[in-house]
C-alpha cells in the first residue's frame, strides 16, 4: 500500500520557527535565515508519491512526483 496523507505537512526550523533562535555560537556572523541553519520544509504524499510546495526553501521545492523509496532496517 502507498502512503498518502492530508493536509500537508509544514515543518519549519530555526528563525522560521522561532524568531529568537540564534545559532551555535561558533557560528555567528553567519546567514541563519537559510539552510542548513533555517529551513522550510511543505509538502504532501498522495499514493507514495511527495509533492513539495513552492513555499520550500530546499532544492526541492516545488518538485512534483518524487516517488517514495522504501527503506529497510
């Protein structure tokens, strides 16, 4: 059975989840509105298949029909 799911699922990290997140203090002076330190993750799996939104701030946004990959222990 493929999996599906609604409504999408937003999952959001650093200053956009918390606006006061800083990051490691080794690591100031970088730009921590962007990955790897903040990120936007939106998406939606309809028969296996996970379709990013737009709203992403990874490579794959707005990627349509990446298949799932099964994974094994």
């Amino acid at each position: 059975m493929s999996p599906s799911f609604t409504p999408s699922l937003l999952n959001r990290s650093g200053v956009h989840a918390d606006p006061n997140w800083k990051p490691p203090e080794s690591d100031f002076g970088k730009d921590y509105s962007k990955p790897p330190y903040s990120m936007i993750c939106h998406l939606f799996v309809t028969g296996g298949v996970i379709n990013y939104c737009g709203d992403c701030s990874h490579e794959y946004s707005g990627k349509q029909g990446v298949p799932m990959r099964e994974y094994t222990d």
